[in-house]
C-alpha cells in the first residue's frame, strides 16, 4: 500500500514538472517480471504455508529476486540503490529476527483482531516487537496516516523503498521529455 502512494507521488509530480504518460512506454526496465515474481513467492508462501513455516528461506529467496532486477537496472541513475538499501535494510531486519517482520504493538493498538493474530503467529512473516526483537528500529515502528486512523504501518526500509520506486515512477514520466530534448535540433 505505502509503496503505491509513493509511486503516485512520483508519477503525479512528475506530470506536473512537464513529464507525460507516454514517458511510461519510453522506460524500458530490464527483468520487470522478478520484482513480479518476489511478490507472488511471498503471497504464495502466506497463503500455502503454516505461519512462519520456511519464512527465512522465503525472504532470501525473494530479495534475492528483487536484488537482481535492482542489478539489471543499476545503470539507471538514483533509484536502484535507493530501493537497493531500503530492500537490504527489511531483509536484514526480517531474517535477523527469524523471518519475521517485526511489528510495534503501539502501532496496533486500534487493530485488536489483526494485534491477536501477529501475538499468536498467525500472520505470515509478521511477528510483534518485543525486547529479544534484533534491530527493532528497523521494524514496522512508523504509523502510516493519522493516529485515530492509520492506513497501515511501515519500516525505514519501506519509506527508503517508496523514496525509490517514487524517483523511479517520476523518472519514467519524464523519458519522453528526454527524448523529445534529444530529438530537437541545434541551430
């Protein structure tokens, strides 16, 4: 969910600097279907596997997938190691903390029924915050939307993460401009 808003945020700010839709066809991402592929593996995994049941395994495998579409794309300028780092910083809290992302029980504290179900390991890859957590600054500490109503929960790698993929979505709206710059004769 956080990772849309920031790509709308991207997109739309880049529309409004001058860029366009038709930039979107013009930006070619090499290896699109693994970052594809990463999200199913870990869909799959909660849908078809007992809570926690091969979570490490799952994430490693998972960013590796996206660790080597951010390769094929380490030519383009800024995103790729923004994603790249906020990636590395969720996996490394996730596996750190047995394949878990671990979750601030403050930041669920409206949430009873979804609190009950992390508390019991019901939820895949999730787990709570607590003080044998590893690196727990790095879990999902940060409230998404207003406190009486929050839209969901993030780490610092996934505001890292949607700083990226909001560069990447602004930089795609604008390679037709470029284009179009490159195309324009000196006189």
């Amino acid at each position: 969910m956080i990772l849309l808003i920031f790509a709308a945020l991207g997109f739309l700010i880049g529309l409004v600097t001058g860029g366009s839709v038709h930039g979107l066809s013009r930006y070619a991402l090499k290896g699109i279907l693994l970052p594809v592929a990463a999200l199913l593996l870990k869909s799959g995994a909660a849908a078809l596997l007992a809570p926690q049941t091969g979570a490490v395994a799952v994430c490693l495998l998972q960013y590796a997938l996206l660790f080597v579409f951010l390769l094929l794309n380490a030519r383009r300028p800024v995103w790729p190691i923004v994603v790249f780092f906020g990636s590395f910083l969720n996996m490394l809290v996730i596996v750190l903390n047995g394949g878990c992302m671990p979750v601030s029980v403050t930041l669920l504290g409206g949430a009873g029924g979804r609190l009950v179900q992390i508390a019991q390991g019901r939820i895949y890859a999730y787990c709570l915050l607590n003080e044998t957590t590893k690196l727990p600054f790095l879990g999902d500490v940060i409230r998404v939307g207003p406190a009486g109503m929050p839209i969901g929960f993030a780490s610092a790698g996934d505001i890292l993460l949607g700083v990226g993929v909001a560069i990447l979505a602004y930089q795609m709206t604008r390679a037709d401009c470029k284009h179009e710059r490159s195309e324009t004769p000196v006189l």
